[in-house]
C-alpha cells in the first residue's frame, strides 16, 4: 500500500459528460501528478501540482483541469468526454516540489470507461 | 522515433534466469525512473537514477549519462518478478514513458 488513494476505482460515463476524479496523496508529501494510461498512447504525464500551485504541464488536453486543495488532495476535471479518454488515470504523490527528481508513490488508479 | 525506447518489448524467462532490460534516450534528462506494474494495474516505483548504479534486494539498475542509456537487472528471478517494467525519464519539466517491457518468468 503507497499511502496514495483514489476514488473512485471505476467509473462508467456517456460521451460528452463531465467526471471527476480524486486523489489523496501520502501524508506528508507536497506534489501531486496525474497520469493517463490508454492502450494506444501507453502512459501520459498530465499535470503536477505542489503545495496547491500548479508545477508543471505535460500532454494535457484542454478539456481537462485539475486542482489541489489546502489539504493537498487534488482532483481531475475530465468534460466533453470522448470514446478516445477511456483510459485508466493514476494519481502519485512525492515529498517535494522538485520535476521529476523524487521517488514517486503511485494509487491504484481509476478506470475511466466512456460509452 | 519516440524519445524514450526499451528493449525488448516482451520477454520470457526461466525461474533463476539473470534478466536485463534496456532504456535507451535522445533527451536530456534531470532524472530516469524504473517502474513495475504488476498484472492487476498497480503501479510501483523500483529506482531513481540521476547517475551510477542502484541495488535493491535482487534488483540494480544502472545508468550511463553519456550513452544515454540504462539498464535493469534481475537477479536469480522469481514468477512473481513477471510484470510490466517501465523506463521514463524527467526532460524539461514532462515525464516521458517507454512503451514497457512485458516479462514472464516461468517456474
């Protein structure tokens, strides 16, 4: 278990809706990211967040935001869904606010499915 | 071509075989990482280089900066070492995934 929770673990959804997903990252750590992982575009860095701010911005379409609360858990706004953003979406956590130079713990992910 | 490619894609090995996967990149990096992912999904992070080499358990990973290249190996491996191993490199502020490499150990 890394400490890093998500919900919901699935969701099923009609094109066009909007979903959020949550994250809550181990505690004691500051940064939050999310990821995709399709079948066809394998694994995705979205975006990360530190300490509420926004980090830095990876392959993140615009239909999607996310944001990090004072509590430190974040959430990911997916709308106007499309068949294409099936995917399952993972959410890890690190200590600092450094790109990609600490250990990250991963969650269990949340399996998107759009109909 | 991708910037990030692992070789090979799948493989498949006897328990006890010495095993090694490679990453290969054509971007600077600030750092490289090693993921697992087991068969339900999860998702675990196994190293962090940013230089040299690391040992876990029966796990080292190595890197080499100027080749721009690196290296997983395993050691007497197991069936439960069967998973999806993952190279992904930190490059101007992205993370960028290899496409994974599929390992099966038989018993």
């Amino acid at each position: 278990d890394s400490g890093v929770t998500q919900t919901p673990k699935h969701l099923i959804t009609a094109t066009g809706q909007r979903v959020t997903l949550r994250c809550s990252p181990r505690s004691g750590d500051l940064s939050v990211y999310w990821y995709q992982q399709s079948l066809d575009q394998g694994l995705q860095f979205l975006i990360q967040y530190y300490n509420g701010e926004e980090r830095a911005k990876g392959n993140i379409l615009e239909r999607f935001s996310a944001q990090q609360f004072p509590d430190l858990h974040s959430e990911l706004n997916l709308s106007s869904l499309e068949l294409g953003d099936s995917a399952l979406y993972f959410c890890a956590s690190s200590p600092t606010g450094a790109h990609f130079t600490d250990t990250q713990y991963f969650g269990p992910g949340t399996r998107l499915t759009v109909l | 071509k991708n910037e990030v490619e692992q070789s090979p894609q799948n493989l498949t090995a006897q328990e006890g075989e010495f095993i090694t996967i490679n990453c290969s990149y054509s971007v600077g990096i600030s750092a490289l990482h090693w993921l697992q992912q087991h068969p339900g999904g999860g998702i675990v992070s196994l190293f962090m280089l940013s230089s040299g080499k690391k040992k876990h358990g029966r796990l080292i990973a190595t890197i080499n900066i100027q080749e721009k290249h690196s290296s997983l190996h395993i050691t007497a491996s197991h069936p439960r070492d069967s998973a999806v191993y993952i190279c992904a490199v930190g490059s101007q502020g992205n993370l960028i995934f290899g496409k994974g490499t599929k390992l099966s150990v038989k018993p």
